[in-house]
C-alpha cells in the first residue's frame, strides 16, 4: 500500500500543456524493498517487470524533490511485485542530483526542469550519456496563509514585484505589492538555487532564470516551505502541486492571473493548458549505461506504462496523454539521447507535443 500522504484523487490524463522548467530538493531517503506480490498495479495490471520476474540489484534514483513523490510511489509498487530489486530515491534538488548523476553516481535522474547547458558539460566530462523522458506534468503553486483573507489573486507583474533581484531590501510591505493590500511584512518563501522549481519560477515570473531578491526563506526542502508558510500569517510561497494538495488544511491556494483572469491550479486547468505561465512538465533522465542493467530498464518501463499513470495521479500530478507517453516509451526504447530542449535549460511558452514531433 501507498503512504496516506500519497492518496490523492485520481486525475484525468492530460492535453498539450505550454511548457517551463525547473525542481525542488532536500532531504535523503531510501524507499526500501517491498514484499513480492500483493495487488501491486505491476501484478495486476500487466506491466512490464511481473512478479516472479527474478530480477535483483539496485536503482538509485535522486534529484528534484518536486518528482519525488512520483519516483517514491513507483518504486514501492515495483518493489513489491520485484523483491530482489532495491530502489533508494533521494532529493537533493534538480542541480543537485544532475551533479550526482553526470558523476555517473545514480542510474536516473528526477527532474523539474530539462537539463541546463553547463550540466550537458558536466555529463560530457563524466562520459555520462542520458535519455530524457518527460514523465508527468505539474502546475507550480503559489500558496499563503489561511488566516490571508485579502491575496485571493496575483497578477504575474505583481509576483514579479515581489521576486525580482530590484525588491530585495526594499519590497517589504504587502501594501507596496497593491495599495489596498494591508501594512503588514511580506514573508516569502521560495525554493533554493539549486532547484529546478526555483529556475521555472524565475524564468516564468521574473523573465530571468536562476535571478530572483535573495532575502527571502529559501529550501530545497518543500515541507520546510510548507512549515514556513503555514505558520507565518503575512507568508507567500510558491512549489509543486502536489505539496499544495498533500497539506491544503494548512495553506491557501492563491488564482494567478497570467493575462487571461484568475486562474487556479487544478487538475482541470492543468489539463486544458489554462493555468499559465506556471505550468510545467516533469522529468527523469536515465543514464545510458545503466539502462542495459535489467533491473534499471525494468524500472524505467514500470514507470513510463499508462497501466501504472495512477500512480501519477495519486501523489497530485498529472500523467501525459497516451499520444504522447507512446512517443516517450519509443524514445526510451531507442535510447535516444540528448535534450527535446536542446540542453537550453527553462523553457516557456514550448509543447512537449510540438517538440517529440519536431523530434520524428
């Protein structure tokens, strides 16, 4: 069985969504093996790696803490239809775990954002080559205190104010974002630089990505930034999804308004694409090598078949289309290299469709 904090409400697969980049990172932790069998949607549903499938060895698996709770769900259902395989997952923040990763130190790679020129460098010096493959999409959420009875909706201009390198040290006040806001402190909690979330974020709202004020609460820990906004009434924050969904007793979603009105993140509107310019897709990159190991291409195959996206679902994320999950297991299958985004990093305003057809 899942962890409660991983029962979400099944989400409805997904249309073509704009595209922005980026992660979250923090603490370590190791999702050790399962009991073989159990109802696990690997036996039930006919995935790839059955139980009984004799496969052993390990998988490590780290970076963004944003598809952590992806790779944590994937990997207890699969281990407990493959008792000989452990996966440890960690969170060391997208930067982080590509760090690891180009070190030829994991075998796959979270991330929330593709990966940035200076890391292909450091793949290139490591010899690592990797597969990309988009695996779920998410609607970055910019959340603030319940008792907040007055930032119901944001402007991206207004979030811009508050975030840019020009507010630190002097945007303070929730009255300098709008005048008819209170005379109250602007606390603000964000993700830290070594986050793929962090690099979306900015290059979404401040139009410069990895530049943002640094006088801010920063953490590659999401539930730190969970804690922090959650217990400072004036606090502003902003992280994936599925972090809103897993504490939203403690938090207050906020309406972005991209242009279009004011728009939430939901299901719904990460569906259809509306939730703009904070939505985003998901990704693990899979080191070359290491996908020859059967117990590594069995995972990656567990992950990348439509019989387990509710797993996706589950943990507050929304799965790729069929069309477009068949495009990326033919991409894995191939084992394509190199970036759909050319190793060019955050990118806004791109469709994963639009580039895995490019790509044809």
């Amino acid at each position: 069985m899942l962890s409660d904090k991983t029962r979400l409400v099944f989400i409805a697969s997904l249309t073509t969504l704009a595209l922005g980049v980026a992660s979250c990172g923090g603490n370590q932790s190791t999702t050790p093996a399962g009991d073989a069998g159990g109802g696990s949607p690997a036996a039930e549903g006919g995935s790839p790696a059955a139980a009984g499938s004799g496969l052993a060895g390990e998988v490590k698996v780290d970076g963004s803490s944003t598809v952590f709770p992806i790779s944590e769900a994937m990997a207890e259902e699969f281990q407990k239809a493959n008792s000989g395989v452990r996966v440890t997952v960690g969170s060391s923040g997208t930067g982080g775990g590509f760090k690891k990763f180009c070190n030829g130190e994991t075998d796959i790679s979270n991330a929330s954002r593709p990966i940035k020129p200076e890391e292909v460098e450091l793949c290139e010096k490591g010899k690592v080559e990797y597969i990309e493959l988009p695996i779920s999409y998410d609607g970055l959420s910019v959340v603030v205190n319940p008792e907040n009875k007055f930032a119901e909706c944001l402007k991206v201009d207004e979030l811009k104010k508050m975030w840019e390198p020009a507010a630190q040290g002097k945007i303070k006040t929730w009255n300098q974002i709008r005048p008819d806001f209170p005379n109250q402190p602007l606390g603000l909690y964000g993700a830290g630089t070594d986050s793929g979330t962090y690099d979306f974020f900015t290059k979404a709202i401040t139009g410069e990505e990895g530049k943002s004020r640094g006088d801010y609460t920063a953490s590659e820990d999401d539930n730190t930034l969970v804690q922090g906004v959650s217990s400072d009434k004036n606090g502003l924050g902003f992280f994936g999804y599925a972090y809103y969904e897993n504490n939203k007793d403690k938090l207050k979603l906020v309406a972005i308004d991209g242009g279009k009105g004011c728009i939430q993140p939901s299901p719904e509107t990460i569906n259809d694409g509306t939730y703009q310019p904070l939505s985003r897709p998901e990704f693990i990159y899979v080191r070359k090598e290491a996908a020859s190991r059967p117990e590594v291409k069995a995972f990656v195959e567990y992950q990348l078949d439509p019989a387990n996206s509710k797993l996706i679902s589950e943990v507050g994320y929304v799965p790729l289309p069929a069309e477009l999950m068949t495009e990326v297991q033919k991409r894995f299958q191939e084992g394509k290299v190199g970036s759909i985004f050319e190793g060019k990093g955050s990118q806004v305003g791109v469709t994963l469709k639009d580039l895995l057809t490019k790509e044809k």
